[in-house]
C-alpha cells in the first residue's frame, strides 16, 4: 500500500477497534482506584498503547518470517486472554468482596475502602498483555505493507489506544467516586466478562 489518506485513516479505524478492550479494563481500573494519581493514569495508558503497537509488529514479523507456527500459536490466543483476565478480574473480585465485607463489620466509611484494591505492576503488565494479544493478528492486516509503512501503522494505533484508554480511566475514576467501596467489584467483574469476550470472539 502506498501513503495516502487511506493509509492514515485505515490506521486510526484499527486504533480504534484494537483499542475497546484496553478502554474497558481502563474503566474497570478506574473504578477499583477511584484515587488513582494522574501520573499513574499516564503510566497505564502508555502500558496499554505500548503493547497494542508491539503486538501488530511482532505478528508482521512473524507473517514474514515464521508463518506456519505464528498460525498455529494463533489459536491458543483466546484461551491466554481469558486465563488472564480471569485471573486479575477474580483476584480484583475476591480483594473487594473481602474488603466490603471488613467493612461492614467496622465503622469505616466508603472512602476508606476504596483505597485498598490497587492495580500492581505485574497486574498492569498481564492486563496490557491481555487486551493486546489478539492484536497479534493485524499482523495479517498488515502484512502488505513494507516496515516503514507497518511501524508507523503501529504507531498511529497506539496513540489512538493511549487516548482512548486515558480516557476511560477517567471514566472509571469519576463512577469509583460514586460507588466508593463497591467499586472495586464491579471492576472485576468488567475483567471477567471482557476475557470471556475476548474467549467467545476468538473461537467463534
């Protein structure tokens, strides 16, 4: 393909559309760390766009080079994307049930109990692994494309993913607010249902 509009457009549409998993765990961060600072907020973005510009890369090297196995790892990428979030959403349920519930057996107020789920750093990087693996497969999307074309490509996704997913940890941040303590389950149960998604689309 050569530069054009459509080159651009066409990079923002898969943006978009590689980014909606990323925007859903952002909110469900958002809601479990209802305090999160700005500067945290950055970081998880950035986590997220990174992962989302490497996995389009990494499948057009594969595309390119090693062809036959990349196909046959691609089948085992909706089973990893719900392992995975199974995992953090039920560790984010669990903390939060158990944290609601030390609570209802204490004096403390809503605003305390928001601040005890908060998303670890190993717990950022499964997640950005997670919504980001199925984007393993643009690599076929792109595969047309010569390096240059496929970097910047990769490139635009990721800004669209880092602005989408900031968002909706502002989203998620201003609905934690309302929901104090619970909102943290609700978080879990976001990444939950996002991996079975991810699961069902897969297979399908």
């Amino acid at each position: 393909m050569s530069w054009s509009l459509i080159f651009f457009f066409n990079s923002i549409l898969l943006g978009v559309g590689l980014a909606m998993d990323a925007f859903s765990v952002s909110v469900a961060n958002g809601l479990a760390e209802p305090r999160m600072r700005g500067r945290k907020r950055v970081i998880i973005a950035g986590t997220f766009a990174f992962f989302q510009c490497a996995m389009p890369l990494i499948g057009w090297v594969c595309v390119h080079y090693v062809a036959e196995r990349f196909e046959a790892f691609q089948a085992a990428v909706p089973w990893i994307a719900l392992i995975l979030l199974l995992f953090i959403g039920g560790k984010m349920l669990i903390e939060s049930i158990m944290e609601l519930r030390r609570k209802l057996g204490s004096d403390e107020d809503d605003s305390a109990a928001a601040k005890v789920v908060r998303l670890s750093g190993m717990a950022l990087l499964v997640q950005g692994i997670a919504t980001s693996i199925d984007a393993l497969s643009v690599g076929f999307a792109i595969s047309g494309y010569h390096a240059v074309q496929a970097l910047v490509c990769a490139l635009i996704i990721a800004v669209v993913t880092y602005f989408i997913s900031y968002a909706g940890l502002h989203i998620g941040k201003k609905l934690g607010e309302k929901l104090a303590g619970k909102a943290g389950i609700l978080g879990g149960c976001i990444l939950i249902f996002i991996g079975i998604e991810i699961f069902i689309r897969g297979v399908l």
